[in-house]
C-alpha cells in the first residue's frame, strides 16, 4: 500500500478514535466502534498478504512483527482486542477502567502499522503514561491459542491469544502417554496457530497432552477416519479420497439404507412401520442411484430385512440394559464444532447428557480377528475426545459402542486407545498442513510422484492388496501419470484454485467481512449482526413432526424477537443453516453445545422456520427452560468442494476430442447445412429469434449467446432455442443454471410453454410450484428400478443446478443428451462445469453440445481469492484464454472467438429500460448497441400527473435518470451506514408513492420501487426513515444489494452509493474490466439496469467523482437536467 493510501487511512482511523474519546456513547457502544476501528485496519493492512489469517488475532500478530513491536505495547494491544471480543459480557465498571489505556494502545497500533504519527489532537486526550500495568498471567484453560514466533530441536515458542499476550516455550520433542510429538516440528511455519491441549507448566515450560496444528480448519471426523486404510494410515489417503470418483454399490446402498432404518428403529419405537414402507421412503431418495447400481443383486432386500431385525433387537432388547442408558434422551445425528480440536462431527446416535455414544456400521468386521475395523474404531475415539475434552467427561462415564447391524451379535463396548487417538490427531494435523500447501500448488506434483506403493506404508500384501486395492489405485492414478503436459497443466491449476478457494471457505478472507467458516467462532455478536448473519434470541414457537404424522420434531418454528426488527438477515430460504440452544446473558457459541443441522425453509420478519435433515424422536430436546434462547447461523458443507475435485479429475477421463475442445486444441465445429424446423420471428418478423436459433443449432460443438440486460436470453434466447431442439424426435435436453432461483424462473417457463421435465435436485431448494416435477417426486410414483429407468428414459428435458447434477452425475449411465443450455453462464466457474463436460455416456460424450447463455459484463462468479491470487501465469495456459481462474468458461470462450459470428451471438433489442434510461450503460458499456424493442413502456412518456404535484414530485415526475447529490454525514459511527443518503432515498420513495397516488396508478411494492444499496448496515436504516412516513404499502419494497438485484427489475429503481470515504470506493468498483478501450463497471452496470421507466442516485459528488465512471455517469446526468443538489430540507417540509 502507498504511502498516501497510508496516511489517509490512518488519518480517518485517528479521526475516529478522537471522536468517540470525546464522545457519550455508552461504554459498551464505544468498545465496539474501537473494535471495527482496529478490525478494518488489520483486514486493510493484510489483505496483500501472501498467507492466509483465520481471524484478528492472527493478523494482529502478523502486523506487529511486521512493525518490530515491543513486547509490553504488543500485550496492550492483545489485551485490548481480547476485551473488544466480548465486551458485551464484561462489566462497565471493568471496561471504564481499562479504556483510557485500550484508546492508547489502539492510537499507537494505528500509528505503527500505517508508519504515520498520532495527530496533536488525539495525542492531547491521550494519557502520557498507562494507567496499569500489563504483566504476564498464569494459563487457566483447558486449552491455549498461540501463534508461533519461532521453534528449534526442543521446543516451539510463541504467544498466546488471551489478553495475558504470554510469551510461552512449549515442549514438542518429547513423548507423552499419546506418543512422539517431535514429527510438528516439521508441519511449523512462521505465524502457525497451535492450540495446546491441557497444558501443563513444569519448570518455566508448557507440556501439552495434544498439539492441535491450525485449529481453525476444522476437518470432518469420518474424513480422518476414513484414511486408516488397511495398508496405511497415511495424509496422502485424503488426497486420493479427493479425487476418487464416487462409488455406487449395492453395499453402499444398504449402507445407506441400514442408516434410515436405524433412525425409524429409534423414532418408531415399539411400534415399527412395516419394510415395505422404508423401502418406498428409501426408494423416493435413492431412486437415480438404484436405477444405476451396477451390481444390485436380488439378496439386497434379504440382506436389509435381516439389518432391520438386528437392530431392532439390539435397540429394544440389548441397549436397554447398557448402564446409564435413557431411550427418552437419545439425539440422532448430532453435530459438533471443536476448535479445540481442530475437528467436526456428526455422530450417529449420542445421549442427550453425553454419556452413552454409538456409531452404526452395516458392513464387515474385520475378517480376521473378528473386531472392529480400525478406521471404524478411529471414529469412534476421535468423537469420544470431542466429549471428553469439550465437555470435560471423564472417557469412563462415556459408554461407547460400535454396532455393526449385518450381526445379531453386532453391539460391541469400546473404550479409549490413547496411543490410537495420538496417530489419528497426527494425522489430522498433517492433513490441514498438506491443504495449506495444496493451496500453494503442492498437490500437482504429490499426485505426479504417487504410486500404489507409496500408499501402502503397512507393506500390505495378499490377494486383496495385490488383485483388488493395488490395481484399482494404480488406475486412479493412471490417468495423472498420463495426461498430456496441457492438460496437467489444466488440471494442477485448478486444483490449487479450489484447494486455495476451499481454504478462505474455512478461514475467511480480509475482503469479505464475516467470510469464512471459522467466523462462527471468530467474529463477535456485534459483528455478526452487521452482517446479518445470525438470528440470536430466538424462542421456538412450535414444532412439527414429519409427513407421516409421528410426534417427533422435524420442522421448527422459531420467533425472532421484536428487538431485531431493524435486523437485516443475509439468509435466503433453501439455505443450510446450524440450530442451537444457549443460555440467555451469554453471547450464543455453537462450540459449547451440539448443534442441529438444518435447512431454512421459510422467513418472515418476526419469525423462521427450519426442517432438521435429522428429525428426532425427543422433543425434549427443544423444550429449553426460559433461561434459554436459540441461534441459528450458516453452515459448511464440505461436500460443495468435493464435487469439483471430482469434477476435475473426471475431466482426465473425458473423450480425447471433449478435452481436446476445452483445452482450445481443435476449432468448434459449424455444420452450415442444418436449417430450422420451426419459425421463431413471429407474424412481423421484427425482432425476431430466427437467426439467433438457426446459428444455436448449426453449432455441433458449443454456442455462446450474450445477453444484455433486459435482451430475455431466458424468456426467448433459451425457451427458442430448447423447443427447436425438441422437434428433433430424438433429442433430450438439460437446461443448467447456478441458483436455484435461476433454476425455479427456467422451471416456470417450461410451465408456461406446456414442456414437460423432471427436476434434479432436493425439495428444500425448490419453490413449492415445481416439488412435483422433482425426480425423487416422481420416482416416488414407480414400484420397481425399471420403471425409474423408463421415467429417466423417456422424459425429454431436465433441469437443475450445477450442484445438483454435478452431485448426480449417475444419470449419464442411463441417457446421453443431445444439448445442454448452461443459462447464466458467465456466472459459473470453469471448474464448476466440468462433471458435466466431461461426462460420458458409454465411451460417449454423455452431452453431445452445449449453448453457453450469460453475460460478462454483468456481475461474475463469487470468488474469495484476490485477482493476485487467481492469475494464470502458465503461457500454455494462457494461450488456451485462460488468464485467471476466477474468470468463467463463458468469458474464456468468449476471448478465443468473440469475433466468430458463428459460434457467438450478441443480443441487442432490450425490453426492459426506457431509451433514456438505458442512455448512460448503453453508451459506457455496450457501445450503443442496444435498441428498445420497442415495448409501450419504452415509447410512452412518464405518467405522472403534474396538477398539485409539489417542486420535488414535478423534478422526479420530469426526468427519467436522476442524481441527488447528498452531503457526507456529521456524525456517523459507522462507514456503512448514511442518514442524509437514508433520508433523501425515504424522501423520494414517498414522492414516488404519491405521486403514483395522484396519477391514479397502483403502487405495487413487489413492481412499483427497488432500492439497492452496497451495505446491509444501510438498508436497516433506509427501512427506518421509510417507516417514518406511516404507509404501510411501502414497508414491503425490497431495500437489497446489488448482488441480490442481479435478474430483477421495478418501475423505479433508487440506487443509494452510501460511501463516505476515499478507501470505500474500490468496494463499490471490484469488478471493474477494459474491454476495447472502455472500462466495465460490471457492478454499477447491474444497478443501473433493473430500472424499466426510472433511475434514481444517490451519493456524494465530490467523493465519487474521484472515479472516472462516477464522474462520467453524474455528468451525463448533470447534462440531461436530472441533476439536483438541493438539500433535503428544502423538500422536507412539502409534506
């Protein structure tokens, strides 16, 4: 960062320092503001920074070695932040006391990381002295975080993340009762995060019972489990897992059937529903995979009514003999999050005071011994740890059971292995350092130099090693070994992209406030709030059981309490989420309880409903005493990931022409002989889709339509294009979107044109018109696999989002598709496409040609890694278009031939803006091609009544794009929100309204007015300057960012820039590209076209015209007669 951009930043970091240090604010209130003052200045001054931060304290840590910080000053200022993470449950008395010494420390933190002196006017209110001192405090905890300064033969040594800011020498080269622990020796790097498990202080040094490396990064128990393989534990098992295809057996299948049941054993009771009941249930969510199974055998359901027995006496007679054992506060499925332990879990059945805990298996025991698998066993102990440590049992008040449901003898008592638990935490933690590397471009060259026998480390041999394991991972690892250098190329890149992505989903980024899964325990109350992403206080309301009418809970009504009104939530419904409880007076920490994985399926403003993806048998389990309220906040799926690596090894095995075409090795083939079958131009032939659908169909390998905003390439582009392809007898065809918003409008054209379709995807994600049509719906109607096949057979179109198919790929087995249209493509990532291009069907291209809808110069992808991070500097890569990994496949294609109107189309009538309205992106970002269809509201003038319309109503009733330039606030706490943008944007939403009033339109909230807004912070303030006006109608317009906007439109559309300061201008401009000679604004395009009839701005001129497009935008306004800036005061008083 420049010195310049320093010293501003600095300056407004001490301007605010000074303002609340001769402040009233609360002192609660006060605590908070320092503590977004120090966060958005470590965020600002490590977002460059090559490594990767899981939270404040890590960059803080970082920052102060990078300024050679004294000891004692970096104390001060840990103490301060550690006092700033939950000042809301400390004292005023405690926070009055330390808060002259915190503003110093912070002021001389500012001046050190920004090299840029306190100004005279806050070193005057600043004590000369500190008021108390700051020495080191004894460790009392069951765990410490320390970030690692520097290490020899013996012993690590850091400084611990409480506010003591202890310099500590831990002992690693030394065995304990676990084992060796000299091997973190070689995982340690400068900056490392160690959490020290129990530690012990004998003679001036910690020893620690377990060493937890990056705890943050939170690794799924079964993951480590599952690499105990028979012929060696080893982290390089995790990488092969990634790749590995997924597996569909028969035993698989029972496996998954075996869980189902276990749940119906538990939930049901003493009264069992009959089998061929589960099997239906079974049936309607596993149909695509049984009709694929490749090895089902008629014993399957032999084998599953015997599982059935087993466990239904093992339940009802043996495990109500098992000591402590309560069969009225069993959980199933519960979830943890240690990051204590750097580990996360979903165990399969738990005791609700944690003292009896099972995992079911339906496969073998081990052959020989008759025990336990290892890797079976491992899970169970590393679950055991997360009791003992998290919750401070004792391992002998836990009963722990593995059951094996294949035997009627199957429950087997376990107990604890420390010298087991030793191996699997090893293993944990040289996994997570493997990802860290994996995310600087290790794993190309790992999976290049990986053989079978680097694998098997037990020295395994045998016929199943040396006939079935050693052959089947030598053909894994076949199609690495013998890629070409290209598509090594291809593939090594990606997979550092993804691993570097699925890092910042864990860890977060500085960007991207509240970003990252460790947020959850990283990010304060406070902060979450701002971000809208939690619900706290929350008091269950009811509670439903499932479809079946049994009196467990599966959905939960929970009411959001009326002190959140003015909460904004960043929560969609279909989104998964995470239930639980906490007692009140305490801020809510989904680490301290289990917690319940769920999906969110409706919300209101006073309240929420979730559906568990475990219902339970209990409903004790949500029967809280009032000491107790609820919080729900977002969850991780690891799964997300897991698709695309998959996806990109599959795309080693695709056809060698399909490859060959990605990798820009052979031209796009045209067969200028196809014509049309049917007649798209309609009765005028103006602007007609002829043209457009015949050179979609002449494409044999892909097609890229551009679609501006407002051009209907959903409405017309896809909806032409698909019933084309339909009139051929034989076609089948997918439509792919990415959002399964996106996927419910392609849904409800399909309606509207009467084509049939069955949808692939699950019932959380998908609006309740298009339940019927899900496959799992319809399949439900079949009674054997073959009818499933024939549905699949016979339907001619399917849709669903690249997640869902990418999670189904099974269906190619059954049907190859002629065409796929991939619609809003220029949103999707490369990687996020591959299961599909590379599917096969047979030796077969599963989909025979794909038409590529989107369009680059509106929003692109979410990606966490900076352009930095992303870029592409392989020149073989770079030659194939591939510059950076955060671009799309739509972009890429589009740079290779953009000049070949055979294989593109632009669309160019747009439907939606009024010319006026469209006048500014039209000629910044289209180069003035875009034409009005015309439609009636495209050549009308504005309908306003001008009899008794006041001056402002008769200035916005006269000009279609407007700008009203606002001044700076006064007096503002937070960069985020603006009350004089607030007031004038509530100003003019109640002109509109009575405006609309006068003229005698209907003022319809959903159609009538749209605000966008960059922050989430602003539009709880906009909603409460609008609510001041008392008219009900306009509590329902969507105040939303512009990322939320993207494919909506209104009538009006207010967009309020909300910015004070220099530094937040980049925020609004991130997606900024040159495209022959112009800049893009991508963000500032798609605000300024959801509008139909009007555009309306809001911001400060001054601060915004230090942006090219800004200034150029207001001019053009300015030149138009729309520009006003008369202050708000003047109109005010009209009403």
């Amino acid at each position: 960062m420049d010195t310049q951009t320093n010293n501003n930043s600095a300056h407004f970091c001490f301007q605010d320092i000074f303002t609340l240090a001769e402040g009233e604010m609360p002192i609660k209130e006060r605590y908070v503001e320092l503590y977004r003052i120090f966060n958005e200045a470590v965020k600002e001054q490590t977002r460059l920074s090559p490594l990767d931060f899981s939270g404040p304290f890590a960059r803080m840590d970082y920052l102060c070695k990078q300024a050679g910080y004294a000891e004692g000053d970096y104390r001060r200022i840990n103490a301060f932040r550690a006092r700033c993470r939950n000042a809301y449950e400390r004292s005023d008395a405690e926070l009055q006391s330390s808060w002259q010494d915190d503003l110093k420390a912070l002021s001389l933190f500012i001046s050190a990381i920004y090299q840029s002196p306190v100004p005279e006017n806050l070193s005057s209110v600043l004590l000369p002295v500190y008021t108390s001192s700051c020495k080191e405090s004894p460790l009392a905890a069951d765990y410490v975080r320390i970030v690692v300064d520097s290490w020899d033969d013996r012993f690590i040594y850091g400084k611990v993340s409480d506010e003591s800011s202890e310099f500590v020498r831990v002992a690693y080269a030394c065995q304990n009762y676990f084992g060796d622990w000299r091997y973190i020796g070689n995982l340690l790097t400068d900056h490392t995060q160690l959490n020290l498990i129990r530690p012990r202080l004998k003679e001036g040094v910690y020893y620690a019972e377990l060493i937890i490396w990056e705890p943050d990064y939170l690794l799924d128990i079964s993951a480590v489990a599952a690499c105990f393989e028979y012929y060696g534990a080893t982290s390089l098992n995790y990488l092969v897992n990634k790749i590995k295809p997924s597996a569909n057996s028969q035993a698989i299948l029972l496996g998954n059937f075996a869980g189902q049941l276990l749940d119906e054993v538990i939930y049901h009771g003493k009264n069992q529903i009959p089998y061929r009941e589960s099997v239906q249930r079974f049936f309607r969510n596993n149909a695509l995979n049984l009709a694929v199974c490749p090895d089902m055998q008629p014993t399957f359901h032999e084998q599953a009514k015997k599982q059935k027995s087993n466990l239904e006496r093992i339940i009802h007679d043996q495990f109500p003999k098992v000591c402590y054992l309560d069969m009225d506060k069993i959980v199933l499925e519960p979830s943890f999050l240690s990051e204590m332990l750097g580990l996360q879990g979903r165990m399969d059945l738990l005791q609700e005071d944690l003292r009896v805990l099972m995992e079911q298996k339906s496969g073998k025991r081990e052959y020989l011994t008759n025990k336990h698998v290892e890797k079976h066993y491992v899970q169970m102990l590393l679950y055991l740890a997360l009791i003992h440590y998290n919750y401070h049992r004792r391992n002998e008040e836990v009963s722990c059971f593995l059951l094996y449901s294949k035997y009627a003898d199957g429950l087997m008592k376990e107990g604890p292995a420390p010298e087991l638990l030793f191996r699997a935490i090893r293993l944990r933690n040289e996994i997570v350092a493997d990802e860290f590397r994996y995310g600087e471009g290790d794993a190309g060259r790992r999976l290049a130099e990986l053989t079978p026998s680097a694998l098997n480390v037990n020295q395994a041999g045998g016929t199943l090693w040396d006939k079935f394991t050693a052959p089947e991972l030598a053909r894994l690892l076949h199609r690495v070994h013998v890629a070409s250098p290209l598509e090594r190329a291809y593939f090594d890149r990606f997979f550092t992209f993804l691993e570097k992505e699925q890092l910042l989903a864990k860890l977060g980024n500085a960007a991207k406030e509240g970003s990252g899964f460790s947020s959850v325990w990283n990010t304060t109350l406070d902060e979450k709030k701002q971000t809208g992403d939690i619900y706290e206080r929350l008091a269950i309301l009811d509670m439903d059981g499932e479809e079946d009418g049994n009196a467990g809970v599966s959905q939960i009504r929970l009411g959001v309490p009326p002190s959140s009104a003015d909460f904004q939530p960043n929560f969609r419904v279909g989104d998964i989420a995470l239930l639980y409880a906490y007692p009140a007076g305490r801020e809510p920490d989904a680490r301290k309880t289990m917690v319940f994985r769920c999906n969110i399926i409706a919300i209101f403003p006073e309240q929420i409903t979730v559906k568990l993806r475990a219902p339970q048998k209990n409903r004790s389990l949500f029967e809280k005493p009032e000491a107790y309220f609820w919080a729900i906040e977002h969850d991780f799926v690891e799964s997300s990931f897991s698709f695309l690596y998959r996806a990109l090894y599959a795309f080693l095995s695709a056809t060698p022409e399909r490859k060959k075409l990605l990798l820009n090795q052979r031209e796009p083939e045209v067969d200028s002989d196809v014509e049309l079958i049917g007649d798209y131009d309609g009765p005028d032939k103006v602007g007609g889709f002829n043209e457009l659908v015949l050179k979609a169909k002449q494409a044999k390998d892909y097609f890229l339509l551009v679609g501006p905003p407002g051009t209907g390439k959903t409405s017309f582009g896809l909806v032409n294009i698909l019933k084309e392809a339909l009139l051929e007898p034989n076609a089948s065809v997918l439509l792919v979107s990415y959002t399964n918003r996106a996927v419910d409008e392609i849904c409800g054209k399909l309606l509207k044109h009467h084509i049939d379709f069955v949808r692939v995807g699950s019932s959380v994600s998908c609006d309740e018109a298009f339940r019927p049509y899900l496959l799992g719906q319809k399949a439900g109607n079949c009674n054997q696999v073959g009818e499933v096949r024939r549905l699949i057979a016979e339907t001619r179109v399917f849709v669903g989002t690249t997640t869902a198919l990418s999670s189904n790929v099974a269906i190619f087995r059954l049907k190859q598709f002629s065409l796929a249209i991939v619609d809003e493509a220029s949103q999707i990532l490369e990687p996020h496409l591959l299961a599909l291009l590379s599917a096969k069907h047979d030796a077969e291209d599963a989909i025979r040609k794909f038409v590529f809808i989107g369009d680059h110069k509106q929003l692109p992808a979410v990606v966490m890694q900076n352009e930095e991070e992303s870029k592409v500097e392989d020149s073989r890569l770079n030659a194939i278009g591939l510059s950076n990994c955060r671009c799309s496949l739509f972009e890429r294609l589009l740079s290779l031939h953009g000049n070949n109107p055979r294989l593109v189309y632009c669309m160019e009538r747009q439907g939606r803006m009024h010319p006026e309205v469209a006048s500014f992106p039209n000629k910044a970002f289209y180069q003035e091609r875009l034409r009005p269809v015309p439609l009636a509201h495209q050549q009308q003038d504005l309908s306003y009544s001008s009899e008794l319309a006041n001056p402002l109503e008769k200035w916005i009733s006269s000009h279609r794009l407007l700008y009203w330039n606002s001044p700076l606030p006064s007096d503002s706490h937070s960069l985020k929100t603006n009350l004089p943008e607030a007031r004038i944007i509530a100003l003019s939403v109640y002109s509109i309204w009575n405006l609309y009033r006068k003229s005698g339109k209907r003022f319809d909230s959903a159609e009538s007015v749209g605000i966008i807004v960059p922050y989430r912070n602003q539009i709880a303030m906009i909603r409460k300057e609008i609510a001041s006006y008392g008219v009900d109608e306009l509590l329902d317009i969507t105040v939303d960012t512009v990322e939320r906007y993207q494919g909506s439109e209104r009538d009006v559309m207010i967009y309020g820039f909300t910015v004070q300061r220099h530094n937040q201008l980049s925020f609004l401009t991130e997606n900024v590209f040159e495209e022959e000679g112009c800049l893009i604004d991508r963000k500032l395009n798609v605000a300024l076209t959801r509008a139909r009839e009007q555009m309306i701005l809001v911001g400060n001129e001054r601060l915004l015209s230090q942006n090219s497009t800004f200034r150029k935008l207001i001019e053009h306004i300015r030149l138009n007669g729309g520009y006003s800036d008369r202050s708000i005061e003047e109109f005010s008083n009209l009403y």
